[in-house]
C-alpha cells in the first residue's frame, strides 16, 4: 500500500509543478497579449479596415488566411480524436480530450479572424439577416458554428464517459457526427475558394481534398509538439510508441498533401495548360519564397517521420513545427497568389498608393506581392493567437483534460 502510494505521489507530482507559477506566468502573458490585440481591434473599429494593407484588388488579407490556417488546425485535431473511435481502433495513449480542446482553441480564432475581417462585429447580425443561403460563405459559417457546438459536445460527452455515463454507442455515433462535421468545414472552406472561376489559382476541384489532407498535416502536427510538451512537462503520461505512431501518420499526411500538389501543378504546367502561369509564381516568381519552404519543411518532415534512428522528442517537435509552417506557406500562397495575377486588364484602382505610411512601410518588406499585412494586421493577429494560447493554458489549468489511467 506504501508503495502504491508513492507511486501516486510521484506520478502526480510533475503535475503540480506544472500547474504552478510557469503556467501562471504563461497565462499573464498570454492574457496581456490578448489585451494588447483587443486595444488594436479597437484603433481598427474606429478608424477602418483602411488600417490594414487590404483594397479593391486584395479585399482578403492576413486575417482570412489565418481563419484557413486555423480551420485547418482545428479540422484535424477532431479528426485525429474522433477518427480511431469511429473505425474501431486504437487510439494515441488517451490524448483524445487534449486534442479536441485544441481543436475548440482553434474553431474560436477562425471565427474571431472572420469577425476582425468583416470590419465590425455588428455586421455578424446583417450577415444572418439578409443572409444568401446560395453563396459558400454562408455555407461556411453556418457549418463553422456547427463544428464549434459539435466539439465542445464531443468534449463533454468523453469526460462524462470517463465517469461511466452515457453508453459507449451513444459516443462513438457522436465521433462519427464529429468527424464528419470536421470534413465538412474545411470541405464548404475550400469551396469558397474553388468556386471562384475568376481565380487561376481557386479554381480547382482538388481544392477540397486538399484542405482536408492539410487540415490532417497541421492538426497531427499541433496536437503532436502539445503532446510532448505536456508530456515533458509532467502533465500526463504517454507511451513512446504512440508518439511514434503520431509521426508515422504525420509523415503519411505529408506525403498525400505533396501528391496532390504536384497532381496540381503538374495539370496545370503541363505544356498547353492554361495554369503556366501559376507554376512560374510558385516556383520562380513573387511566390518562390513560400513554395519552396514549403516542399523543404514537407520533404524533412517526411525524412524523420520515415527513419526510425531520426525519431528523438526534440527533432519531432521540430519537424512538426516545419511542417505547420509549410501548411501556413501554402495559405499565403492561396489566398495571395489567387490575387496576384490580375484578371482584369487596365484595372482602375491601384492599391499601392492609397496605403497608409505604416503599411507602405511593410509592404516594402515584399515590393513584388501584391499584398503584404499592415503593421495592425500583424499586432491584430498575435493578439488573437494569444488568445488560443490563453485558452489552451487554461483549460490544461482547469479542465480534466488528462488521460485516464488505462489509456484508450
């Protein structure tokens, strides 16, 4: 019995340094960067989005490519925690709750990304009031707000599960909802995009399978660098193997994202394709930087995921950074390139020009991009981050988002 006691006591210690002055002082931190972001927000509702470095050419900026990122990131934390309770299999050593709070972190910024981008929060009531039930965008934020509502249930049924309510049926026929929901949302996301026949670059029917394998690379990624900082930390206890499973699917989901890339590029490269053009701004032109990040991230990601004398705590962290990087890399490239090549020809409005100083400033930074975030826009959405960071300490504070004894 002394033992088992101290067995507890040992195991249970981590835990409580954990919990202590550093996550205290992480989430002052957090908070005040969050305050910070909120007094932007402020400067921006009171004189404009003219704040920001979006125009008539570039009516979408830094903040929707963040709302993709983040659905993205969301999308595939749910999907990772539903996805082995749907098919029956096992999971990552109970990391199922901390992943799908990730995923409710996530779901909060791309809905505070989308309201920052509308330019005042009232516009959110017009949007449902004279709503257009045929348009993506609305498809999209009713399904968001779905997901949203679908994952805080999904959270609440595993911890009542944990206490021995509910039926096991009852929770794996909610993993279905879940995961169906997270396929979708990111689904009517990309549709947004791959409806727009004006853009060389939207207009793809791959766009939808091609977020959803993102979704799958970034959210692997995110739960994974969680997941062994808690682990590191003395949050929770977690096999080393299932840390190696992680990283296998991870390089897996690197390798299908990839292949639809170079299905892609090599469409519309092909000689007599209409997308030469396209090809040439990735891989040589005012994209380059971006894309080849983003094959370099993707291809080392793979080399450890692939070789087992590679896999050490400290290069999967690593790798898995690189590989949210790379998915962020291929947002910009989207959401700019879809902007970069002008489809109408003499265009009357040039956007440069009616930029304010602070945002010639940044734009300069990237003189050949046809946008380039405002100094506002970058403050706006490090405040906005450190509200999903706010969140995540928090609900690792308060929340029982630790596995069960005998992990799933």
């Amino acid at each position: 019995m002394d033992e088992n006691a101290t067995v507890a006591a040992s195991i249970k210690a981590p835990s409580v340094r954990f919990g202590g002055t550093k996550l205290n002082i992480g989430i002052a931190i957090a908070a005040l960067i969050t305050i910070a972001g909120i007094v932007l927000w402020g400067m921006q509702l009171s004189q404009g989005l003219i704040l920001s470095n979006m125009r008539n050419l570039t009516s979408w900026g830094f903040y929707i490519t963040c709302f993709m990122f983040f659905v993205g990131l969301s999308a595939g934390g749910l999907i990772i925690s539903s996805a082995p309770r749907v098919f029956g299999l096992k999971g990552f050593g109970g990391i199922s709750k901390i992943a799908v709070w990730v995923s409710i972190c996530c779901t909060v910024l791309a809905i505070a990304f989308v309201v920052i981008d509308l330019g005042h929060p009232g516009r959110l009531w017009e949007l449902f009031v004279y709503s257009n039930m045929t348009s993506p965008l609305m498809w999209d934020i009713i399904v968001l707000s779905l997901y949203l509502v679908v994952s805080v249930v999904y959270l609440w049924a595993s911890l009542r599960s944990e206490k021995g309510a509910g039926s096991q049926t009852s929770l794996r026929v909610l993993s279905v909802i879940a995961l169906l929901t997270a396929i979708m949302v990111h689904t009517v996301t990309a549709w947004i995009f791959g409806l727009q026949a004006g853009r060389e670059l939207w207009y793809t029917a791959i766009l939808g399978p091609w977020f959803v394998s993102s979704a799958l690379v970034c959210g692997m990624a995110l739960v994974l660098s969680i997941v062994i900082a808690l682990r590191k930390a003395g949050y929770f206890e977690l096999a080393q193997e299932n840390v190696v499973k992680m990283v296998k699917l991870l390089g897996v989901f690197v390798a299908i994202d990839l292949y639809f890339l170079v299905c892609d590029l090599l469409t519309a490269g092909f000689p007599g394709g209409s997308g030469a053009e396209v090809v040439r701004m990735l891989s040589s032109g005012p994209l380059a930087l971006f894309f080849w990040v983003e094959i370099i991230c993707c291809i080392l990601v793979m080399v450890v995921a692939f070789v087992p004398s590679l896999r050490k705590n400290s290069v999967i962290v690593t790798v898995s950074i690189l590989a949210i990087i790379a998915i962020f890399c291929k947002r910009v490239q989207l959401l700019v390139g879809g902007f970069q090549i002008v489809n109408i020809d003499y265009v009357g409005v040039i956007s440069g020009p009616g930029l304010t100083d602070s945002g010639l400033m940044t734009a300069g930074l990237a003189p050949t991009l046809v946008y380039f975030p405002s100094p506002l826009e970058m403050g706006l959405v490090l405040g906005v981050i450190g509200l999903g960071v706010l969140m995540l300490f928090l609900g690792i504070k308060f929340l029982p988002l630790k596995p069960p004894d005998e992990s799933s």
